[in-house]
C-alpha cells in the first residue's frame, strides 16, 4: 500500500507559512539545498532542476497532493505545474479544472480521495500542504519529514490547522545542519 508522506518546512514554533500564506523568509541554504538535492529531489519545483543540477528526480514519490493556498504562490509566478515530474493533484472548490491542465484538480473529500490513492498503485504520495488539507488528512499521514527552520514567527499558517485531537508520531531519523536546521523525519505511532 503507498504511503502518505507530509514532508514540510516548519519554524521552531510550529508555522509552516507567515499569516498571508508566504514563505520566502525561509532561506534554501547550501547545505540543506545539497542534502535536498541528494535526497528528497522530487520535493524541488520542476523549474529549479536545471539550476541544482536535476536532470531527472528519482525517489519515492510518484504523485504530489496539496491544497490551494500551496498551489497559489507558483501561480504568482506563472507556474501553473510546479511538480511536472509528479502527478499532481490540487484540492480546490474554486478552481476551474479547465482552466488548470496541467494538475488534476480534486473538488472532493480529502479524506477519501486519499485512500483511494493509497489504495491504488505507485509510489508513495508527498502531502505538500498547507496547513489545513494537512489537518484533515492528518489520520492518513503515514510519515512526517519536517525540515525545521531556525525561525520563531509568533503567528502564521499553522503545520496542521484542526481541532485538538492528539496524534503520536515516532521519531526514526534527525539530520542536523551547520545552517541550524534539522530535519525530523517520525513515523505514525
């Protein structure tokens, strides 16, 4: 059965995007953007593969899921597949399909919509974000990968944005950096 994987970008305190959805205050330094590279390269946007030297992103995933609020700042920039490597599915109720080719866009339950995939065959799925689609899919995240930034913000897009409902993840592999991040990666209890 594949595996949903959320592997993310966090602050020390727990925010994975500033209040208005941006992220850029988190810097991509050298020696984290070496390990990425080496080891979770189909984490990279597809335009960035030519400038890190990707010439073709290998790994554990084959299909990419994230929410609007994920999907949105790529658009900004006219990047309407920013995973062309990965079949991509954005989770929208606003969103025209039509008008979004180059993703699958799912107007369905989350939830549901994930175990079926899970359920299917291929590689492991990556939840890219945001905070809330990872709330509700939360109880189907097998893996979590948090690259943990050596920043506090006070307020912003939380890692998982639900109602309290604790859930218990196993610590498996810490991989620290000369730049202070860590990357955390837990397993579900």
């Amino acid at each position: 059965m594949r595996k949903l994987v959320y592997y993310v970008a966090a602050t020390l305190d727990g925010f994975i995007a500033a209040p208005d959805g941006s992220y850029d205050f988190l810097p991509l330094d050298p020696d984290v953007r070496d390990y990425l590279v080496a080891t979770w390269p189909q984490t990279l946007p597809t335009f960035t593969h030519e400038r890190f030297g990707i010439d073709r992103p290998t790994g554990r995933f084959d299909a990419v899921v994230m929410g609007r609020g994920t999907y949105d700042p790529g658009l900004a920039i006219g990047v309407t597949s920013p995973y062309a490597h990965l079949t991509q599915y954005v989770f929208s109720r606003s969103l025209p399909p039509a008008d979004y080719p180059d993703v699958r866009v799912v107007d369905a339950d989350p939830v549901e919509f994930v175990r079926e995939l899970k359920r299917g065959d291929g590689g492991d799925i990556w939840l890219a974000g945001g905070g809330q689609l990872a709330g509700q899919l939360l109880p189907e995240v097998d893996e979590l990968v948090v690259k943990l930034n050596p920043f506090l913000l006070g307020r912003g897009v939380p890692i998982v944005d639900r109602e309290f409902d604790p859930r218990r993840f196993r610590l498996v592999e810490t991989r620290p950096f000369d730049s202070g991040v860590v990357v955390l990666r837990y397993l579900a209890a």
